[in-house]
C-alpha cells in the first residue's frame, strides 16, 4: 500500500468488502474507483442536489462531503444494492412506471430517499413526500412524476 493510503473493512451492499482508500477520497470516489459503483454520482460537490446520496449505518449521507475512511466498520448500501437477481425494488418500479426517471441523474438519490421515506412513512402526503425529498434535485423538472412513483412506490410495497 503506497503513503496516504488506508485500508478500512465494511459492509457494502450486504457484503463485507475491504479497500484501500486515500485520506482525501470521498464516497463517490471510493465507491466509482475501486467497486465500480457509478449509481452515486457527484454533481454539486456541495452536498445540495442528492445526486450522490448512499445510506450509511441506514442513514442518508451526502457522498460527496462523506470521506471514504468514514466507512471503515460501518454498514454503506447504495442503489446497486436495491435490485436482487434481476427483481427491481419497488421503488424501482414505481419510478420507471410514473415516468419519475427522466434523464436518471438524480434517479438513485431519490429511489434512496424514497426508500427511506417509506420505511418511515409507509402512506405518506404529498407534503411529505415534497418535505422528505427536499435535498434531492431533478434537473428534468420531473417532480410531478417523482411525488407519483413515490405513491406507487408505496402501493408496490403494501401488495407484497
């Protein structure tokens, strides 16, 4: 392992995985460069827009500002993690089904924070869902289609 570099041990998508990660990196980079996880993406570089929101520990975190070795021992779980031998989630599926996608930049961010709204919230407001996806931002304007997946999302989740 060259100098400036750590190695940390966590959870990624329900796998114990290892990497060595330089002190600078952030989450999208360690996740970009050396899993090849590209469902997180950096956009703002702010911690604004949600583009880069992974959970950890079941918590959302913005990935850009999170540091890579605030991983070690901890339990991280992105949007890859959210379709199983070839079944999308529900959330998934509702987005794709109320046109809640558009161009799929902001996409994984908010199929995350939905996640977390309806295991929350399962039968949530439309308020709700507008005050629970705040931080995330769709460029496309898509929000209409996005408050909609999140409503089918939630009737998916009550028929299984």
């Amino acid at each position: 392992m060259s100098a400036g570099k750590r190695t940390i041990q966590f959870k990624l998508n329900g796998r114990d995985v290892s990497a060595d990660v330089v002190s600078h990196w952030n989450m999208v980079e360690m996740l970009q460069g050396e899993f090849g996880l590209t469902g997180a993406r950096e956009s703002c570089g702010l911690g604004l827009c949600g583009c880069c929101t992974v959970l950890m520990d079941g918590k959302a975190v913005t990935g850009c500002l999170s540091l890579a070795v605030l991983a070690d021992g901890k339990d991280i779980e992105t949007i890859e993690s959210q379709e199983i031998d070839g079944t999308l989630s529900a959330e998934q599926r509702a987005f794709i089904e109320s046109g809640g996608l558009q161009c799929g930049y902001c996409t994984p961010g908010m199929i995350l924070m939905t996640k977390k709204l309806l295991d929350e919230n399962p039968n949530p407001s439309d308020d709700d869902v507008r005050h629970y996806l705040s931080g995330n931002l769709c460029r496309c304007a898509a929000y209409p289609e996005i408050i909609a997946a999140v409503h089918r999302a939630a009737e998916l989740r009550c028929r299984s």
